[in-house]
C-alpha cells in the first residue's frame, strides 16, 4: 500500500531520545542503552507500533528495540509509544533493513526474543529471499538470538505460513506453540497490531507460531537454497494446528 510522505515523522524522530538512526553503532552493546540489564526482545517489521506500544507499557521486565525501514511509520510508532507508556525508559526505535540484521545484532546483545508481526509475504518467487522468515535472514538471526532464544510469528498469509515452517526447520528452530487460529487459542498475551486488527475484522484467522532456535540439522547455504519438494520433508511440518 503506497502511503503519502509525513513531513512531521523525520523531524519527530530526530528529536525522539529513545530512536537510534544508525543501529549499527550499538551492534553487541544494546544492552549499554537502558537503565538495566534485562532479557531483550526485538520486533522487527514494527510498523505503526500499534502493538508494540500496548507490548511496552505492558511488559517492564525486558528492554525492547523495535525496528523498521520506514521513518514513516516510525514517526506513528514514536506517536504510539508516547501515547501508551510515556516515559519510555526500556524500548527503542530504529530505522533499518532487515534483510541485513547481523549487522545491527552480534552475539554479546543476546537476543531473546525476536517479534516478527505480518511481515510483508512477497508472493512472488523470485522475491521470496525478501521474506523476514526466509534462511537468508532466520541464518542471521541465529548468530545473535540466545542460546534457545526464540522467534514469535504472526501471519494471516496460508502460503508464507507454510513456506515458513520449511524455512524455520531447515534452519534449525523448533516449534514449540502453533497455532492456525490465535484468537481461538486461548494464547495469552497477545497484541494485537494494526494489520492483525484489520483482518479480524475481516473475519481472517491468524496463523502464529512460537520457534526456538535449536541443532541446526544441516549444512545450509542461504544464499543459494531452494525450497525442497514438500514430498521430501516430514509430514508433520504442515498443519492443520
Ligand atoms: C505489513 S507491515 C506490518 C506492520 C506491523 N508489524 C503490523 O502487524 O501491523 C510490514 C512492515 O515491515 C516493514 N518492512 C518490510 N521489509 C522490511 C525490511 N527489509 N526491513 C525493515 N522493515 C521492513 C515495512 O516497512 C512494514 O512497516
């Protein structure tokens, strides 16, 4: 969806204490930005921040950088942020690509926790590699998420959902919650974010999932890989949950 540029956001961000233009200087050292050192969680693809405001006035016990390449939406999530937990003393913002995260996390930052709400489901194939479940960013993700650090992830997109349980196996993450209806679930805590609050109310269903970074089963090139025949993979990986 094109959206119309907000003059208000850059300026806004600039002055923010809690945005971070260049994540890169911190990479290995977030921990030195709060107050205290907790567990870090880390949403990327944040959007709007709709829910990661509701997260962050929630959730005191860990710090939290929340990320996106648009200063646009940054500027609403800044807005949101304000609105809802006021002052913001463990969260920060930061603009980013994705698709090259190891250069903003290292192992010394310890992920815990890594956020990805809707993510954009790129349909085509040949863009599938943009994907923010794809090997070529899970394989970075793994070299600086916690030993058993985790991914939480939102879609209501059934082919980037299935395409997605064969990138989190090969790539060595071990579902421990899935669910193809969350808010049938019972799953607790749940934010809802601003996509997720528009396709329930189109009556969609959400498809989550919980994955825990474990063996990695084999030798894998992201740059290179390509999505096996679903013959050649185990039965179980796919749904119905
Ligand atoms: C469909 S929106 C979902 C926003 C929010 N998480 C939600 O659930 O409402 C996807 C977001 O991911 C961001 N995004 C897409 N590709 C990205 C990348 N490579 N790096 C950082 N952010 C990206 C977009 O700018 C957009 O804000």
């Amino acid at each position: 969806m094109h959206m119309r540029k907000k003059k208000w956001a850059r300026p806004e961000l600039d002055a923010c204490p809690y945005f971070i233009p260049d994540p890169s200087l911190y990479r290995n050292r977030w921990q030195t930005l709060f107050p205290a050192i907790q567990p870090l969680h880390v949403e990327f693809g944040c959007g709007k921040g709709v829910s990661t405001a509701q997260m962050i006035a929630q959730e005191l016990q860990y710090n939290f950088v929340a990320m996106d390449i648009s200063p646009d939406v940054l500027g609403d999530a800044r807005r949101n942020l304000e609105q809802a937990a006021s002052p913001v003393t463990h969260a920060f913002l930061s603009r980013c690509d994705l698709e090259h995260a190891a250069d903003f996390f290292g192992p010394e930052d310890r992920v815990e926790r890594i956020i990805l709400s809707f993510c954009n489901p790129w349909p085509k194939r040949r863009h599938e590699k943009r994907r923010l479940t794809h090997p070529r960013q899970l394989m970075q993700y793994r070299t600086f998420l916690d030993t058993q650090g985790e991914v939480y992830f939102k879609t209501d997109d059934d082919t980037l959902w299935d395409d997605s349980q064969v990138y989190f196996y090969v790539c060595g993450f071990m579902p421990v919650f899935r669910t193809d209806h969350l808010h049938a679930s019972g799953f607790s805590p749940n934010y809802v974010s601003e996509h997720e609050a528009r396709y329930l109310q189109e009556g969609k269903h959400i498809h989550f999932g919980i994955y825990r970074k474990a063996h990695l089963p084999m030798d894998l090139d992201p740059l290179t890989w390509q999505q096996p025949n679903r013959s050649d993979l185990p039965p179980d990986l796919f749904g119905p949950f």
